[in-house]
C-alpha cells in the first residue's frame, strides 16, 4: 500500500488508460477521485473501486470548461481534505489523414488534450503549493515525439504541448516540491485505439484481424500495450520511487520510439 492515503484526481477515468490507472492507485491505497464527462462510467469505475474496500468519489465533469475544472476540484477537496496525485488522462482524437482534418477537429482535439491538460494542472496545482508537495502525471502520447502511426496530425500536436507544458510546468512547480511527468503510450488497447484501428481497416480494405497483426508486428517487443502496462507506471510516478524525478516524458510503447 505505498499510496496509503494519498488522494488521486483522475480524469478521463470511465475507461481506457485512466480505469485501469483508476484501479491500480486504489489498489496502491489512494483514495481516488474518478472524474469524467460521462457520469454512468465514472460511477462505474468507482463502483468497481469501493468493491474492493477502497475510497472513491465520481464527479462528471469536462475538461474542456475552466468552471467544470474548478467544480471537480472543489468536490475533489470538499470529500478528502487534498489531493495528492493528478493524473491528467482525458484525451480525445480520430483517425484522418492531414487533408481531411477541419478546425472543428483541430478545435475540439485541442480543447481537451492541451487546454484540459494545461487547465486541471494549473488548477490542481493550486491546491498542492499550500502542501508544499504533489505529483501531477500528464498522459501524453509517442505521437507528440513523430510516431508515424499517430491518429492525426492535430492529436500529435495536441500530445506534443503536453509533453513541452509537462517539462516547463516541473521546471516551474519543483520550488514547491510538485513533481510533473508525463507518460507517452504506444499502441495501447483501448476503446478509442481499437475505433481508430477499425476505420484504418475499412480504409485500407483488410479484416480487423490483418490489422491488429499489422499492429503488433511493428513493435520490437511484439505486443500493445494493456492499459494495465501504462497503469503501472503511472503507480510508480505518484509514489515516493520516484521522488526525484520530475519534467521527464516516458514511453511505455514496447520499443517503437527509441528515446
């Protein structure tokens, strides 16, 4: 239970990455704050969690609204006192080449993956300074580092701004003892990815099977990611192992980016 205690705020937390992160930092013993703009999965990640003996609170809220992130929160501090861990995982995209993208999909990928980000942060870190400690984890993606398999341009540039705001906010935060990392996903095995690997197999004419082979067989260790793969490394940045690491942006994407 190296978290015992410790309060997270998780966003995007219905499902995907930020469930099973959800899950893992309760296990760790966090009290966890299950935040996301569908109300039902929130709820029913946190059900989950309190079936296993575990705190949890779901707040509906979207990230892309300043107020909806000042409303999470205030509910987050009004039911546990602090937080201690933000996990900034909300994120949106779809697949389209450069061409086919509007300003609706600049405009809305944008809106939540860099202004959410940036926003819960700066929010969540307000509560922090007074503590004098936190650990922020932003969920970015090996498409802001030129993964060439990356949904669109608009969500690569969206993932690269969480990556420069994850290592200027560290630079900025540490006098505060707040450290900010990020996490750069590979291929990962969720709702979203598997909806994206479902239109590049209509557009490219093959079975959703041929595709998911394509997929593997391109990572030197043969296999995606689990959300379980990301959540474990979000467990070991919120913890006191890696006290001193902060402005730091880790793949976990089964060799793709060598970097």
């Amino acid at each position: 239970m190296q978290l015992a205690n410790q309060v997270a705020l998780v966003t995007g937390a219905a499902n995907g990455i930020g469930k099973a992160s959800a899950l893992a930092l309760a296990e760790a013993g966090a009290h966890v704050i299950v935040a996301d703009i569908d109300r039902a999965g929130a709820e029913a990640t946190a059900e989950s969690i309190a079936a296993g003996q575990h705190r949890a609170l779901a707040v509906q809220a979207d990230v892309g609204d300043l107020r909806e992130i000042d409303r999470m929160v205030r509910e987050s501090v009004a039911a546990f006192g602090h937080i201690d861990i933000l996990l900034n995982n909300a994120g949106v995209t779809r697949r389209a080449d450069i061409m086919d993208l509007t300003e609706a999909d600049w405009d809305r990928i944008h809106r939540v993956n860099a202004k959410g980000v940036f926003f819960c942060l700066q929010r969540v870190a307000r509560e922090m300074i007074p503590q004098r400690s936190g650990r922020i984890i932003n969920i970015a993606s090996i498409a802001g580092k030129g993964y060439v398999g990356a949904s669109n341009v608009a969500y690569a540039a969206s993932k690269g701004a969480v990556i420069g705001m994850t290592k200027l906010g560290a630079l900025q935060l540490a006098k505060h003892n707040i450290n900010v990392n990020a996490i750069c996903p590979g291929v990962t095995r969720t709702a979203l990815s598997d909806g994206n690997l479902a239109v590049a197999a209509q557009q490219q004419g093959v079975t959703l099977e041929e595709m998911e082979r394509r997929r593997a067989d391109v990572i030197p260790l043969k296999r995606a990611n689990d959300p379980d793969d990301i959540a474990a490394m979000v467990v070991f940045l919120a913890s006191s192992g890696a006290r001193n690491i902060t402005g730091q942006s880790f793949n976990v994407d089964g060799g793709l980016i060598p970097d």
